[in-house]
C-alpha cells in the first residue's frame, strides 16, 4: 500500500501567507501518487488567519483544521497536529513560505532508502546572519555535542518522520526540534537533506535571540530524560557522594590545619564548608532516592514498559 501522508503546518498570525502556501502545496502533493491529509493548526492567531484557514478548508476536504484557544507556542501547535495525524509518515513544516513544499519528494526518496527520520538542512539560510544564523549555528553544535546525533540544521521544521517513530512522544518547551534525537536514541535511523530556504516575505518572525537560551534549557531537559530518567539515582546519588567525599576532605583539611599549622577552626571558612556540603550530599541522595519512587509510580502505574520491542519472530501475543 501507499504511504499515507500528513503536513502538519502550525501557523500564528500568518493570514497573508495561507493562500499561497496551499496553492504551492496543491502544486507538490498530488503528483507524489500517494493519499494525503494537510492538518492546518491555528495557534492562536489574532490576524484573519482563522478565517482563511476555514475558507481554504471549505474548498478541499482533505484539508484540517484546529483552532487553538490561544498562543500556546510552536511545539503545542505541531503536537495538537501529530495527534490528529493519520498518516504513516509525517512531515511538519513552517507557515511562512521560507519552507518550500517542493522539497517533499526529497524527503519521501530518502525514507524509502531505509531511513526513519529525514531532517531539513537549510545550506543557503536567508535570515538575518547576526540575529539568527549565527546564534542558530552555535545551538546547532551544542546540541550535536551533547547529544551525539550529528545534524547540521535541528531548526529546520520541514522534516519527515515515520509515524511508529514518534508514537507516544510527547513535546513541551520548544523540544520538537529533538524528536531527531529523541528517535536517534531509540535506535532510528536518522539522516538530513539539503533543502531550500526562502526569505520571509509576509508577516514577522516569531524568533529571538532568546529561543536559544530556552532550545539549550530544553535541552538539558532531554539529555537528563535520556540518560537518568530510570535511573535518577545516579545522578542525585553521584552527586551528593561526590558532595559528601568534598564535605570530608575540607574535614581532613580543617584537622591538618588545626594540629599541624596552628590554626584555629575559627579562623578559616572550613568549618562551614563542611557542614554545607555534608548537607548538601544528603539532600542530593535523598532526592535520588525520591525521584526513584517517583519513575517507579510513573512507569508501573500507567504500565509502561522500560524497554522497545523492534520485530519479533514466532511470538504469540500474551
């Protein structure tokens, strides 16, 4: 069978921008062959976008749309469209005509060659090279350090993923950026295109400088979750011994100082410095040990496995 596919496009305040973004889609999708659906989310636009996007529905039904309460931001947008999503592959993208819906061929071709995630890569940027392209660039190599996926792009939106990739996966902060690397970690073949950028004609950028703060914040957020989110011990346990082992070396120290070089405890910050980081070592374990209970509770009360089963041969179900 052929491949479903859903566009997922969350949209703010971008009313110009709507008719010719469906006319260029109508120009790509109906030649790839395959059934689609372009799922249209209004994250609380107070532009016309809500009533263009209900005129354009109106015309083709294989048009959806969902009218968010209010601005909730990029990620609740594109997550309020991958839970409506019926298609078997996926592909988000931007509403501001800088992503160019020929590019989705490009994508498709790359998935059939194996691959679970294909990412844009925007090689010709068109925005501002101070205000974004720069600070982009060093968010883009901190986030292939720490993670270890290596893309050039995460900012891109024009992606396309396998709907099994990103079943269950949930966004909050600006954190669909990460689903590469949320689907990297659990074994997905991941790769990334070269894709066309369009300068912004319509409406305003919804980017700052300060979405780099919180795309680092977040993160930390998923390096934390990948590594330690069934095992937080070892973070809180590793640190509040290495806190402890510190709280008995200024002791040891303090004690050298007192009978060797004639120092009064009172004379030196040692005293404090051990009982601050003799406290802080037993509060970093016991939070461990609290924040153990608490992945317990999450996992086995919903009955979430800790594991992902890839294929099985000869298994019947239980």
């Amino acid at each position: 069978m052929t491949d479903m596919l859903s566009i997922i496009i969350p949209l703010y305040n971008e009313q110009d921008n709507i008719e010719p973004l469906f006319g260029k889609l109508d120009a790509v999708l109906p030649s790839l062959g395959n059934p689609y659906e372009i799922i249209l989310v209004n994250d609380g636009s107070t532009d016309d976008t809500r009533g263009r996007l209900d005129a354009v529905a109106e015309r083709d039904e294989r048009v959806r749309v969902v009218h968010l309460r209010r601005n909730f931001g990029q990620t609740a947008a594109m997550m309020a469209g991958i839970d409506l999503a019926r298609g078997d592959i996926l592909i988000p993208m931007d509403g501001d005509l800088q992503n160019d819906p020929a590019d989705i061929p490009r994508l498709l071709s790359k998935l059939d060659e194996g691959y679970d995630v294909v990412s844009g890569w925007r090689k010709d940027r068109k925005d501002n090279p101070i205000k974004r392209n720069f600070p982009s660039r060093v968010a883009n190599g901190l986030i292939s350090a720490i993670s270890g996926v290596r893309l050039h792009d995460y900012g891109c939106s024009l992606k396309a993923y396998r709907r099994e990739i990103i079943k269950g996966v949930k966004l909050y902060g600006e954190m669909h950026r990460f689903i590469p690397i949320h689907a990297a970690w659990q074994g997905a073949r991941v790769t990334e295109v070269g894709v066309t950028h369009h300068p912004r004609i319509h409406g305003q950028s919804k980017y700052g400088i300060e979405r780099t703060i919180k795309v680092i914040l977040d993160l930390m957020t998923v390096k934390f979750l990948d590594k330690y989110a069934q095992k937080p011990m070892y973070l809180f346990g590793g640190f509040g011994l290495a806190s402890i082992a510190a709280s008995a070396g200024f002791f040891l120290f303090m004690l050298y100082c007192k009978f060797f070089l004639g120092k009064s405890f009172i004379e030196t910050p040692l005293p404090l410095a051990v009982v601050m980081f003799m406290l802080i070592g037993i509060m970093a374990i016991f939070m461990g040990l609290i924040a153990e209970i608490l992945m317990r509770t999450y996992h086995e009360s919903q009955d979430k496995p800790t594991y992902i089963v890839d294929c099985t041969r000869n298994c019947k179900e239980p």
